[in-house]
C-alpha cells in the first residue's frame, strides 16, 4: 500500500510539474508573451484566468514604470482531457508614448501563411504630372472665363495667343 501511494504521489507530482506555467517570457525587447492554465477543469473560471493574466502582465510592466500594450491574445475553452488556457502577448512601453495612449486588441488569424517569391517585371508609366490638355479643353476654359467676366476680351486675347505658341 506504501508503494501505491508513493507511485502516485510521484505521479501527480510529474504531472503538475509539466504543466507548470512557465511566467513571463520575453519575445523581443519589448515584447512579452505570458501563458497560463486553469487546472480547475470543469470548476476552474476563466474569467478569472484571463483577468489574473492580464492584471500580471500590467503589473510587470509597472515593475518597470512602464505601461503593458495588449497585441494579441488567445484562449482555449475547458473540455475533457484539457485544460483552459489563456495566452497574452503584450509590449512594454513608456508612460508618454503614443501607443499608450490607447490600445486595443487586434484580430489576427491563427495561421499565417507568406509566400515569398522575387518577380521582376518592366513597368512602364507615363508621367501624367507634365502631361499638357489638350488645346480644345484649354481655350474652352478661357472662353468660360471670358464670359463670366473674369477675364477682358485683351487679356483673353494673351492668354489664346500663348496657347497657340506652346503648343
């Protein structure tokens, strides 16, 4: 019977060992990813798992006087066989700088799938920025001038005669 109990005792042991949570880990220099597990099973609270993540996570951040950006966050539900989990990515950043001013958390999808490949093409454009109207359209808009009265019959007269040199 004391073998029983001490194989077991070994057991349980090895087995909350492995799911340990493994704290805050750093990602980059200011980024930061903490992870936990509620063990409760059916009667664990996941609220109260994502709300001590996060509450951990601000309050390393004030450890360093600095604020905890939110960047992304993942939860598994409870189910038979496994355990409630709650993923928080976050950056630490100053008190005064703009990303602390607001934040919020921005889907991202799950999977990321990049395909990077180099394609060389020869692109052509014109450059519409130099590209004169046409003579038509130009002496329409002086003609309009002249007759809102904007514009007198002689100065009309320059303008058309300098649109007919340039062209």
């Amino acid at each position: 019977m004391k073998l029983l109990t001490m194989v077991s005792v070994m057991f349980i042991t090895i087995y909350f060992s492995g799911c340990a949570n493994p704290g805050i880990v750093k990602m980059s220099p200011d980024t930061y990813l903490l992870s936990r597990a509620d063990h409760g099973g059916i009667f664990g609270n996941t609220a109260k798992l994502k709300a001590g993540v996060i509450k951990d996570a601000t309050e390393f951040a004030e450890s360093m006087g600095k604020v905890a950006i939110p960047l992304h966050s993942n939860s598994t539900p409870v189910y038979p066989g496994h355990f409630a989990t709650f993923e928080y990515q976050f950056r630490v950043v100053d008190k005064n700088d703009p990303e602390a001013r607001r934040t919020s958390l921005t889907p991202r999808p799950d999977i990321v799938i990049e395909k990077k490949e180099k394609i060389i093409a020869d692109i052509k454009t014109e450059d519409v920025s130099k590209k004169k109207e046409d003579l038509y359209t130009e002496l329409t808009k002086l003609g309009d001038l002249l007759e809102k009265g904007l514009l007198t019959k002689e100065e009309f007269n320059v303008e058309k005669q300098k649109l007919l040199n340039s062209k």
